[in-house]
C-alpha cells in the first residue's frame, strides 16, 4: 500500500458573490476528487488548535501528525532548516519579506501594498537580500536569502517575546498599528526602516518600476522562533516519507522530520507552478522507496492572499486534473494500491485575503476498499457527512490505519 498526501494550500473557503453563492470547491469542476469523496471517507478536521494562530506552520505539522502544542518553536525556523542554515541555541530567528509599502514620507503611515512584492523572483530577491546584509549586518544578526519574497533574518541573542503581524494579513491596511512591539521591537523596526532607504534605489528595482512590476520597498519582520526539534515521522509511524513543495517551510519540516525533501524544477508556490512535475516526482518517489509522499501546492492559499477568484478556481482544477489524475491513472494502470488523502491546511477566504482557523474538510480514499457515499467533495458535504477530527495531528494516524 502507498500513501499519498495531496495538500492544497488555503483551498476551502466561504460562498462567494462572484461564484453564485458557491465556494471554490463547489465551483470548480474537479471530477477525481469528487470520484473520491463518493468513494471514500468525509469529514472536517481542526489543524489549528485553540490558542494558535492558523499559519501554514502550525497547520502543515498538524497534517503531518505533529502535536504542535508540543513541538512548535516558531515558523521561521523550520525555513532556516530548508535554507540549510545551522543555529544556534541562542539564535532567534525572524521571517524577512520583501514587501511593496505605499510612498508616504513617514514610514509608519504607509500601507501594505503587496506582502510578496509582485512575486519577485528569487534570482531578484537575492540581490536585495545581500544588499541589505551587507548594509545592515552586525556580528550578531544576519539575512539569509530564501525563495521569491521569503527571506530569514537570524539574530544571536534576540527575543521571542516581541508581537509581530504577518505582513498577508494586512494586505491594503495601514502598517501603523501592526509595526513590532515588545523586547527587541525597536532594532526590529530601525533594521525595517533602514532596508527602505536601500532598496530605493537599487538597480534590481529601478529595472522592475521600469518594466512595470512592484518594487521591493522594504522587508517586513515577523515569524519569530527559535531551534525547532521534531520527532523522525519514520520512527513515528513506520513510513519512509517524501515531500514534494516549493515553499522553504515545507521542506523544513520534511527536512526536520527525517523526510526527503524533492526539488521540482519549476515549481514556483502559486497557479504557475508545475503541477505536473510535482505529480512525477511524487510517483518517482513512490516507486523510488517511498511509502508516503506528501504534495503541498500553494496555489490556492496565494490566490486567497491576492483576492484572485479566477485563479484559485483554476489551481483547484489543475490540482484535480494534473496532480490527483495523474497519480490516480499511473497508480492504478500499474495495479499499485494506495491510499490518498486530499485537504487544505487552512482556509484562505477571498474575502479576507487572510488565514482563518475554521476546521478544513478531508477525503481519505482506499483504491483497494472503495465505499459509497456518493458526496462531493465541498466544506458542506464535508460537514454533513458527521465526522470530526478535533485534534489535527491525529488525522494522520487515522489515514495510516487499515
């Protein structure tokens, strides 16, 4: 038997207006799942516990089997991970954005434009990156650039005790109110303040206002955390696991849980991604040794942040045509049963633009052990169906069970 993990990032949602009252699982057309959810197991499950706030993070560890009122240290430093940078126990770690703030003068009374600075490109980012390392580093606190608009600030000796806001959640609102406080606040936001006066005017972003595109205006500082310690998932459920993303916080909990974490070239964590690469790779994986694999796709999650209805229809779609087709018509043309589990991690409401910690709806098919529920794979079809998993990190173990 393989397992198989298809997570779809900030895929469930509320009705929306656009779609005739119907969310975007009950919009797009997505006949494999459907076939699935027919055929298989319905239910909602809560990946963010009370008292967490519902990241990617916490809600990815939780699909994972991750208890994470036990083991969770903070976001940024399972990217660092995925970065390959070593910390120390004394490093504190930080998310940088790349973000496009409004012109006001004052930095404070300037809007957050765009969290992802027009998807910058990760060969673009990287230069900002070291511009701002070399202006602005100390013996104690360096940048690390990652992928596209997601970056790594590490300081030696910082605090954990300072309230930071992910820069998605304030999509067009003013920054005023949501700029750092508490410990370390203020050299937090000089180091914000000064990135502004060094990314002005920079080639990469003279060359980008110039073709049109967002500048990077500034980083944004949040996601603190320290060393993170995760139990190995093979030791945990006796399965020699993959993971297949593009986001480094993924790949630092694959690379963190004792998984392998597979490159796909392309794969870019929004609709433009190669789906059908991830789907190879997952398959290569799978007849490669694995027994698990787990595909997250962030399509859907950065339409949310965008507001993009469109677009986070079609990622549904090419997840269910190109990633779940696919896997489905190889698997069963070689005769290999599999068990396959599809979910978001969280929502992501167009209307909010933002995460919310609302349970998520599951399938869990059986190619050898197909059923008859003949439902749909939607938030309300998941609901009626009457099954509820109240504590994310035990859904994985349910999905292991024969």
């Amino acid at each position: 038997m393989k397992y198989i993990v298809v997570l779809g990032d900030g895929m469930a949602d509320e009705p929306i207006d656009a779609l005739g009252g119907k969310t975007v699982l009950e919009a797009a057309h997505k006949p494999h799942m459907d076939y699935m959810a027919a055929h298989g197991e319905l239910g909602l499950v809560r990946t963010v516990l009370d008292g967490m706030k519902p990241g990617s993070d916490v809600a990815n560890l939780s699909v994972m089997g991750y208890d994470t009122r036990k083991c969770y240290t903070g976001r940024s430093p399972l990217e660092a991970a995925s970065i390959g940078v070593r910390l120390k126990d004394t490093d504190v770690t930080f998310r940088a954005n790349l973000v496009t703030l409004s012109d006001e003068e004052r930095y404070e009374d300037k809007t957050m434009v765009d969290y992802s600075a027009g998807e910058i490109s990760t060969e673009e980012a990287r230069e900002l990156i070291g511009a701002v390392e070399e202006a602005l580093h100390t013996d104690a606190l360096h940048f690390h650039a990652g992928v596209s608009y997601r970056h790594l600030l590490v300081w030696d000796g910082g605090s954990t005790n300072v309230n930071l806001t992910p820069p998605h959640d304030i999509s067009d609102r003013k920054i005023t109110e949501y700029l750092p406080k508490g410990e370390g606040a203020e050299q937090l936001l000089e180091l914000m303040k000064k990135s502004e006066r060094i990314l002005k005017e920079h080639p990469v972003n003279q060359k980008r206002i110039a073709a049109g595109k967002r500048p990077a205006t500034s980083i944004w500082i949040w996601g603190e955390g320290t060393k993170p310690k995760l139990d190995d998932f093979y030791g945990k459920f006796g399965k020699k696991g993959s993971v297949i993303s593009a986001v480094d916080l993924i790949k630092g909990i694959a690379i963190c849980a004792g998984m392998e974490s597979i490159d796909v070239e392309g794969a870019t964590g929004n609709y433009d991604t190669n789906f059908e690469g991830k789907a190879k790779a997952a398959l290569d994986a799978l007849m490669g040794g694995s027994d698990f694999v787990y595909i997250h796709l962030e399509a859907p999650d950065e339409c949310g942040h965008q507001g993009d209805v469109e677009h986070k229809v079609q990622s549904v779609e090419w997840i269910d045509e190109k990633v779940i087709g696919y896997l489905r018509k190889e698997l069963e043309r070689m005769n290999i049963e599999y068990k396959m589990m599809v979910l978001p991690d969280h929502p992501t409401p167009i209307r909010l633009k933002t995460h919310v910690s609302n349970p998520v709806p599951y399938l869990i098919y059986n190619s050898a052990k197909p059923a008859e529920t003949r439902r749909r794979y939607t938030e309300k079809e998941a609901e009626a169906a009457g099954r509820f998993i109240a504590e994310g990190h035990r859904l994985m173990e349910h999905f292991f069970e024969n």
